[in-house]
C-alpha cells in the first residue's frame, strides 16, 4: 500500500515501514502524529486520486528524531569590489517512520 502526504509544503511517496526525512514538526521524539493531507492512495494495484485530498484516508507516523542537516555554506562575492560575504546555515528537520497507512 502506498500513498502521496503532503506536508511542509512538500509531497512525499510512503508506505508503512518507510523512514523519511521532512521538515520540522513542533513535536516531541516519540510521540506518533497523523497526516490527513493524502493526496494519492495504492491499494491492491487501484489507484485513488483525491480531489484535491482522498476523503477518510490519514497516514499515522512516528517521530523518530529531531535534528539539524549538514551545513550549507552560502558565499557572494563581487569580483573588483572588495564584496565578500560567508553565511552557514542548517536546515532542521524531523525523522519519521510511517507505521500505517488508514484509509
């Protein structure tokens, strides 16, 4: 079974036991939440398309972690005009894993 969440602004393909990184949930590790944006359910090869969201379907995932991504440097610089600027910055985010897909 699979199916298409949307959350953060972004869609992801799941289906049960999947470990994905989205982005960052208010949450506390370990607490189990549920997505009721479902834009696209599998189920024994019939697809179901929602209009823009399926009706009933949640997908019920588990917060498995909360933490930063690597570092992206950002770096301008204008050549003959003694412009430079160095910025980092980490993106955080929320590990899941999707125990169920409910429909």
């Amino acid at each position: 079974m699979l199916a298409v969440i949307k959350t953060g602004g972004k869609q992801y393909l799941v289906s049960a036991g999947d470990k994905i990184k989205i982005e960052k949930l208010n949450e506390e590790k370990g607490k189990e939440i549920i997505f009721n944006d479902v834009l696209l359910l599998e189920k024994n090869k019939k697809i179901e398309i929602g209009t823009p969201l399926i009706k009933g379907a949640k997908v019920l995932a588990k917060i498995l972690n909360q933490d930063k991504a690597k570092k992206v440097i950002i770096f301008k610089y204008k050549a003959k005009k003694r412009y430079k600027v160095k910025k980092g910055h980490r993106q955080p985010f929320s590990e899941i894993e999707i125990i169920k897909i409910l429909t």
